[in-house]
C-alpha cells in the first residue's frame, strides 16, 4: 500500500515563462511553383479567355504535394473601398448599393472583400482603414493596397516577439510572371528595373507598445535603412504582417505587357504604373505570382526571419517528506511472510532502522486517484536523517 501526504496550498506554485524559436524562410519557396498552392475558386466565364484566380495563395517548405510538407504562411491581397484604386475603376453604384467596375479591372469586389475581412479581423471595423504607423490619423498615411502575410501557427505558436521581424524585398521588378497553369497568364515586364533589395523590419516596436483592441499588440514595419519610413504594420499575437504596396515597393514602375482580363477581347494589354492601373486589372492569382516570383528573390537564401513565443504555464508541486516520512517501502519484496522488514545483514534482524529509495512520485485527487506521476532520474535514499523535498513541475 502506498503512503500518501496531502499537499497543502502553499506547496503548491504557478509560474509563467516564454521560449523563444528562430524562424527563417527561404526564397525559393515563395518564389517557387510547387511549393505555392493555389485554391483557384474564381471564374469570370467558361470558354478561352475565362479568368480563373484564387483568393489567397499558401507557401509551403517544399513541394505541397508531399506529405511531409509544411504551410509556412498564406498570402492574399486587398484593396480599400474608399482608396484611389478603388475609385479610379469603379463606374457608380447600382440600385442595390453594390458597387459597378470598368470591364478593364478584375475581382475589385474580392480585393475589397479580402480587405473588409482583415479589418474586421484585426480593428473589430470592417469599413476600417490600415494606417502605418499605426497611431497615425493622417491621411497620406493610409494603406489603400495591402499585401496580407498570414503565419501558421506552427512557426509562431503564441506570436511573434517583437523587434525580431526582419524581411529583404526587391521594391522594383525586372520580369513579371507567366504561368502555365490556368488561361488567366500574365507577362507582364516592369521597365527602368532595380536589382538592388532593401530590408524590412520591426526595429523599435519594443519601446513603443502599440495595441489594437481585436488585433492585440502591433509594431510598425520600417525600412531598416532609414526607420523614418514606415512601410506596414505587424500585428504579433494574430502573426499577421500587413504591407503597404504603395510604399513597400516602386509603385510608379511602368508595367508594360498583356494580361487576361473581363473586356472586348478579353485580354488587356497595359503600359502603366503598378499601382493603380496593374492592381485593379491583374486577377488575384496574377498578382500574388507576380509578387512571390519577383520581390524575395529565387535563391536558397533567407528572405524572411523572426522569433516566436511558446508561453509555458507551469504547476510547481513541493512533494516534502520529513525525517520520520516515507522510510518505508511499498514494495511486496520489503517484507517477509511473517511481516517483517527483510534487512540487509541477518545479524541486525530487528535492530536496523527502516529506509527506502524514492523511485517515483505520484499525485493524485481527492479520490486518491491517480492524475499525474513524476520519474526520478535516478533512485533517491531516504531513511530517519533525512529530511527531502521533491519539485514535481508540471508544464502545458
């Protein structure tokens, strides 16, 4: 039978602590094919020059057709309702309120959408606007075209820790993408390109704690090399980074080339700045392609890394047994048919004190049963002289 000892309250502690973990991404997954999974729902029409898109891509460490692969993070696009962009492609408003586009721009109504959401996600607002920084009440700061970066939870577990987000982004193109995988291609070039990148990064959010109320904690993306220039937001808890196109990368770059698009012909042929005139014609997929094989680059090295927290809740139990406690032995080989101890020299038969080694430590309710056991490394003596406490930590 088993020796039991209540536990009191005050052997009884909780603790809480943070474990941080490097996460790193390589540009060869964005930038990569096979390792960008598309859920093409949109379809503008059936025949030749249908438009099919997705409404958001998923990047993954390898290959997505394995089984082994990994979701790093979703990526989506979004435009404001009361943004230039929106305003420049849009035609009226009908009798049901819903708002009419020119036949040259594409999905408007789902950029809107994808943007409504995040907003209602992350300000509790779904008319709401993003703003870098994110305190800011003026005007020019206002994100009207967003990049919407979506962390799994399997890199960021609790959030992301603060001042720890970096990311290198190429702000100019020099080709655009064309993909084989649906009729809505693109080939589109960007002329007078850059080759050089810049880095992106939350430097300075630990010392200005900013809160959103349904977002919770957010840091301003800056431009590392002059933190003046505020390029976006990052919101830790949710582990989602929302970027401002207009300021992230070279928004007056001429695009020049064709792309499948609702009008006469069905494709568009454009010679225009990336944003407005590229965003409100390209098709979502058409976008996001464009972005994810141009601005992180297509190598193995590492375009984007941050730190995450675990929160680590902890139950410290102080097991105490004092010098007259626990000297014996459960075990059924302690004792002899007749009931007594079997001692170690015959010689001392009555006379040797009693003594045990702790092996295992059990917890258990009211009921006396069994919730939790706690394994020694290795056996501990305890006899008359000794006076032991064990902590038993409980983590989750």
């Amino acid at each position: 039978m088993a020796t039991f000892k209540t536990i009191s309250s005050a052997d009884i502690k909780t603790t809480r602590t943070t474990l941080n973990q490097l996460v790193d991404f390589v540009e060869e997954d964005v930038s990569g094919s096979a390792t960008r999974k598309k859920y093409q729902v949109f379809v503008t029409s059936s025949g030749g020059n249908a438009v099919t898109s997705s409404l958001f891509q998923t990047v993954f460490d390898q290959n997505y057709a394995l089984q082994t692969a990994n979701e790093i993070f979703d990526m989506t696009f979004g435009v404001h309702s009361g943004s230039a962009t929106a305003f420049s492609a849009s035609t009226g408003v009908d009798t049901n309120g819903k708002i009419l586009f020119t036949s040259e721009s594409l999905m408007m109504r789902e950029k809107i959408n994808v943007y409504r959401q995040f907003s209602q996600t992350l300000l509790g607002d779904a008319s709401g606007k993003f703003r870098a920084p994110f305190s800011s009440t003026t005007d020019t700061d206002d994100i009207d075209n967003a990049l919407f970066l979506c962390f799994k939870r399997l890199f960021t577990r609790d959030g992301v820790k603060r001042e720890t987000f970096a990311m290198r982004f190429f702000q100019s193109s020099s080709a655009g993408h064309a993909s084989e995988a649906h009729p809505s291609n693109v080939d589109v070039t960007a002329t007078n390109p850059s080759s050089g990148s810049v880095i992106f990064t939350d430097v300075g959010a630990a010392s200005s704690i900013e809160r959103s109320q349904f977002g919770g904690d957010v840091g301003n993306i800056v431009l590392a090399s002059d933190t003046s220039q505020t390029v976006g937001l990052m919101f830790y808890q949710k582990g989602i980074a929302v970027l401002d196109i207009e300021r992230a990368l070279n928004s007056n770059q001429i695009m020049t080339g064709s792309l499948s698009a609702v009008g006469a012909t069905g494709v568009a042929h454009i010679s225009a700045s990336f944003v407005p005139h590229f965003v409100a014609s390209a098709s979502m997929d058409q976008i996001l392609d464009h972005v994810a094989s141009t601005r992180f680059g297509s190598g193995s090295n590492t375009f984007l890394t941050f730190q995450n927290n675990t929160k680590i809740n902890s139950t410290l139990v102080f097991c105490r047994a004092t010098a007259d406690e626990f000297n014996y032995s459960s075990n059924p080989s302690y004792t002899d048919s007749e009931g007594r101890i079997i001692v170690i020299d015959e010689s001392e038969q009555g006379t040797q004190k009693s003594f045990a080694f702790v092996s295992t430590i059990g917890l258990y309710d009211a009921n006396e049963e069994l919730l939790a056991t706690a394994k020694l490394s290795r056996p501990v003596e305890k006899n008359d002289e000794k006076d032991l406490t064990f902590r038993v930590r409980l983590d989750f």
